[in-house]
C-alpha cells in the first residue's frame, strides 16, 4: 500500500504524526545538516527525516545533476527539484556566481525545475546553482559541469544529411501602425556547417547552407546564421515545456529585431534628406525557423554577414550601458539610439546594436515599464497598440542611466535631436486622458509605408520643418501656422503615457 502512494504524500504524512523527529544518526554524524535521506530497506522508498523536515521552508528533494537529450542533438539538461513549496516562490540559476536566470514558480508546484543548455560546449562548463526563496525560506544546490563531464555526457549526431525546416517571415504591411503578423511558410532543408560561432554563451549561433526550398529569401546553396538563447529555463508540466518555451522566447526576439527595424527605416529616410549625413544604417531582418526533429526546435535565421563582426552598443555583464563613439558607424548609432528614444518620448531604448559595417543585428531594447504603449493615429480614430514582446522588458534605471551618460555628437547635431537632459527635465508623467499623448502630432495615412507623414515639427527633428521629409508634399507654411505648430509640440512631449494594468 504504501508502495503506491506519491512520495511527498508519504513524507506530509510523517511529519504531520510527529512533527518534531528525533534526528536520523547520518544526519547528526553529518552536522545536523537537515537534509532528506534515503534508506536502502525492502520497502522501495522510505526517507528518514531530520528536525527541520517541519519547517514551512522550501527544501531541496533532487540535488542538481546532467542529462543529454536522448535525440542525440547536442543540448544538455540540468535539472533539480524542490519539495514544501506553500508559496509563490522565486527561482534562480547560477553560473560561476552570476545570476543567469530568474523564474517563478507557484504555490504547491513541487515538478522538477530545469535548465536546457544548447549545445553544449567548452564554455558552457562551470559550478551551476540552483536556489530557491519564498516568505518562508530558502535552500539552494549546485553542480560541477566540467569538460570531462560534459564529454562523457554530450551526443552529437552527425548532420551532414540536413535536416527539413518550416520558416516563417514577420511581416509588417503597415510600417508601426501595424502590430505584425506573420506570412506565408516556407518548407526547405539546411545542413549546418559550423556548428559554434562567436563568442557569447547567451546566444548559440551556427552556420547553416541552405540545400533548397528558401528562395527567394536565401537561395539554394548560401549560407545563414541560425540563432538561438540559451540557456533555457522550463519546468515539467505540460504547459510550460521546453518547446514552448523556446517559442515564446524566439518569437519575442523575431519580432523585437522586426519591429527595430521599422524604426531604423523611418530614421534613414529622415537622414536621407539631410545634407552631410551620408551613408544611413539598417537592421536586418530574422525569420522564425522550427525544426521538428530538434528538442529545441524553433530557432532565428538571418543573413550571414560577410566581414569583421563588431559590437558598437551594448551592455556589460552588471547591465551597464557601453557605447563606442570612434568610428563613423559608431556614432550613428549612438544617434540613432538617442533619435529613437527621443521618438518615442523616453519609453523606448536600443541597449544592443552588433554587425558588420552599417548593417545591425543582434538587437535588445528595453522600455521604461511594463506594457509600454504607443499611441498610433490614422485618419480614423486614435488606436492603442502595445508592442508585442516589449511588455516584459520594463528597466526604467537603464534610460535613466542612458539620459545621464549620453554625449550628443555631430550626427545629432545634424538630426536636430534635443540634448538629452534638458528633454528629460520637460517630462512630466501624466494620466491618458482622452486622445492625448506624446504622439499626438504624429499622423498615419491609412494604409501607409513606415513612414509617418507628419505637419509641423513632430519628429525627433523638432529644428526642421515638415518639408524636410520625402514623404509628405511641400506647403508653404504661414509664421502663425509654425508657432501654432511649434506650440503643440512642446505640449505633446512634456507627456509621457501611464498605463494601469
């Protein structure tokens, strides 16, 4: 009888008909550490209890330890387990130290508690951690990866056959007024032929040759970069299973490059009209990749940029801002970060911007607070539109950090961008009442490119007037009519948008 009820069924029982045991000899030879132990008796699983086994605190059931995935992929789990959970609990995930990951777990959900690293290699090995706390404790276990345990552990199967994958485009018809969706498949096989590239753990990217059925996107026999994050945390139930996960978290990196992309569109027509700004920058797009054999089957794909990789925004591993500001590249995009965050009235900043020459990617955002979001107006009516994969991204410190540390350079000057912090002092947060908002003076025509026709001074060049965009036709503007104007928009960007949730 006892053979078929849940252990932790078992383990409750115990403690609720002696809640105070006598500590087990091992665990008083041990130091009174506490821990569960097992006992090799005829009965399958009976655990000796110690003293605190009557805490409410969490404890740790299953200490960490590795795993390959069994399709031989080159993907290694590690996973743990946590018992007396009574709480809403947070999780975290360690390497070397550092916080890597952060999970929440619910009240009673007592399923094991994994990490999937893709595949794995050299500089993935290190002393992992596991810890988790809630209002009634905390405990914690770790584990030595090392590259002996990692090759003894890890199978890789020989791809040189390829494999058939489904890519999807994201497609935005209307430029920003649109919150994109995605387009028509395409059915192809890729074969990889590096299987690690770069240098960073947080991203594993390898190079792919396309054997057919991408064209016109990638034509048979090049070359792409396929990407994807890890590691990646996930939990047992069914409805948070890695494969799931690993959707979540590609299409939310599909879709902030895409959306990134639409601005830097908008910001090279503008620069495009200026004299002396010369050559523009542009971000190029990703498509979502799933691979049905895989175990982490859903994957970015992206043009494989030919030439010095470089990194000219990011941030460090305390999630400092880093910018460099030698080169020419280097400085637009310092611009374009400031044009952007001053587009969107501080809400919006790129901390990422990697590539070769003028050509971006690998890029991350943040927004001011969750659930950012945009006011977007066409002939119609005002329309709310929150950013899809933005809503979690909320580090008001990081734009502040971004305000404070910013030096405008020539590029700036020529966008006619407004110094940083003088903008910031004008900012004064607000309710939404009505149809204000800092856009307000921002028009979409129905059915419209990216681009924003506009009147008056309602871009981020608040010193240019509305002819100097090649999109809208030239009127002659009366002085009262520019004050009118010039007047509405100062209104507009003393606003920023507040949303209750």
């Amino acid at each position: 009888m006892i053979k078929q009820l849940p252990v932790l069924m078992i383990l409750r029982w115990i403690v609720s008909r002696n809640p105070h045991p006598t500590p087990c000899d091992r665990c008083t030879a041990a130091g009174g550490s506490g821990n569960i132990r097992e006992s090799t008796v005829p009965c399958r699983f009976i655990f000796t209890l110690c003293s605190s086994a009557s805490s409410p605190a969490p404890q740790v059931i299953r200490k960490i330890r590795g795993e390959p995935f069994p399709d031989a992929s080159g993907h290694l789990k590690l996973w743990c387990q946590f018992f007396n959970i009574l709480s809403d609990s947070t999780i975290k995930w360690y390497r070397d130290e550092e916080e890597i990951l952060e999970v929440k777990r619910s009240g009673g959900d007592e399923s094991q508690v994994a990490l999937a690293i893709v595949q794995a290699s050299s500089p993935d090995c290190g002393v992992y951690g596991c810890t988790i706390k809630n209002e009634y404790g905390a405990d914690a276990t770790d584990f030595l990866l090392s590259v002996d345990i990692l090759s003894d552990m890890v199978l890789k199967e020989d791809l040189e056959v390829g494999e058939e994958i489904e890519m999807t485009p994201l497609r935005f018809t209307k430029g920003l007024a649109d919150v994109g969706c995605w387009g028509d498949k395409f059915f192809g096989r890729i074969m990889t032929t590096v299987s690690h590239i770069g240098e960073g753990c947080a991203h594993k990217a390898c190079r792919v040759k396309v054997i057919y059925g991408l064209d016109p996107v990638f034509e048979s026999g090049s070359t792409c970069i396929m990407k994807v994050q890890s590691p990646i945390p996930y939990g047992t139930k069914e409805e948070r299973n890695l494969a799931e996960r690993n959707l979540e978290i590609t299409k939310q990196e599909c879709k902030v490059q895409n959306m990134i992309r639409e601005y830097c569109k908008i910001f090279a027509a503008e620069a495009r009209v200026v004299e002396n700004f010369g050559f523009s920058l542009e971000v190029i797009p990703q498509y979502l990749m799933y691979r049905p054999a895989n175990s982490v089957p859903y994957a970015t794909v992206e043009t494989d940029l030919q030439g010095v990789f470089l990194k000219y925004c990011m941030r460090d591993a305390k999630g400092r801002l880093i910018t460099r500001t030698t080169s020419e590249v280097e400085q637009k995009c310092c611009t374009f970060q400031h044009w952007i965050h001053q587009w969107t009235h501080g809400n919006l900043l790129v901390t990422h911007l990697q590539g070769v020459g003028t050509k971006l990617t690998n890029i991350s955002v943040v927004t001011k607070s969750k659930g950012f979001v945009s006011v977007l107006i066409n002939a119609n009516a005002f329309e709310l539109h929150r950013y899809q994969g933005l809503t979690e991204q909320g580090s008001p410190e990081v734009l502040e950090q971004f305000v404070a540390q910013h030096q405008c350079n020539y590029y700036c000057g020529l966008l006619g961008l407004r110094c940083l912090k003088a903008a910031d002092n004008l900012q004064q947060p607000t309710k939404i009442k009505g149809s204000r908002s800092p856009l307000l003076n921002r028009k979409l025509s129905t059915g419209s490119s990216p681009q924003l026709q506009r009147r008056g001074a309602n871009s981020p060049q608040t010193s240019r007037k509305a002819t100097s965009s090649p999109k809208v036709p030239r009127k002659a503007l009366g002085t009262e009519e520019n004050n009118q104007t010039v007047k509405a928009n100062h209104e507009g960007t003393s606003e920023t948008v507040e949303l209750k949730r």
